[in-house]
C-alpha cells in the first residue's frame, strides 16, 4: 500500500504545480525531466520505455508508453510533452514510469 499512497501523493502534488503554471505554452516550455531527477529515479521513469527494468517494474507491459499515458499532455506523436506527475516538466513520448495508466 505504501507505494500507491506514494504515487498518488505524487499525482496531486505534480497535477497541483501543473495548474500553477498556467497556460499550455508554460507547459510547453518546462524543462525535461532526467532520469536523475528524484522524483523519476522513484517512479522508475526511463525516456526509452524498451530499457525498464521488467524484474523490478513487473507491471510494465510492452507498448506502454508515455505518449499512450492518460497523464501526458501532448498529441501521441510528440517527441517530449508535459506531464503533471513530474510537476508539468516534459516528458519523453518514449518513455515510461510506474504511474503510467492507459489513455482511455
């Protein structure tokens, strides 16, 4: 349980400084987030979803990627978009992080 308490004190922090941004061109301009970035390093966040570690992130499926995430912010064919679990920074379309969730 201590993990999905985690992940969704993350969301709402990260959807919360988000909306403090503002606009969608704040977002646009966020810096991208580093694997080196605590908050990635905890979320298991690669910018290439094909390098997660599948022994560590069982629930990691082939296909999932940021780009088909619920929580990223651009079109499916944006190369980086914002994403508000990482507080707004950018996200690569590629990627992946424990918190991904299906586009519905």
């Amino acid at each position: 349980m201590k993990s999905s308490r985690r992940t969704f004190l993350i969301t709402s922090l990260g959807a919360a400084s988000a909306l403090a941004l503002g606009s969608r061109q704040a977002l646009a301009d966020a810096p991208k987030v580093a694997e080196s970035d605590p908050t990635a390093q905890g979320l298991g966040y690669k910018l290439d979803a094909t390098t997660v570690d599948k022994a560590k992130y069982p629930k990691y499926a082939a296909g999932q990627e940021c780009s088909n995430c619920q929580f990223f912010q651009g079109k499916p064919t944006d190369a980086f978009a914002p994403c508000p679990i990482f507080g707004g920074k950018q996200v690569s379309g590629k990627g992946w992080c424990s918190a991904y969730s299906k586009k519905a």
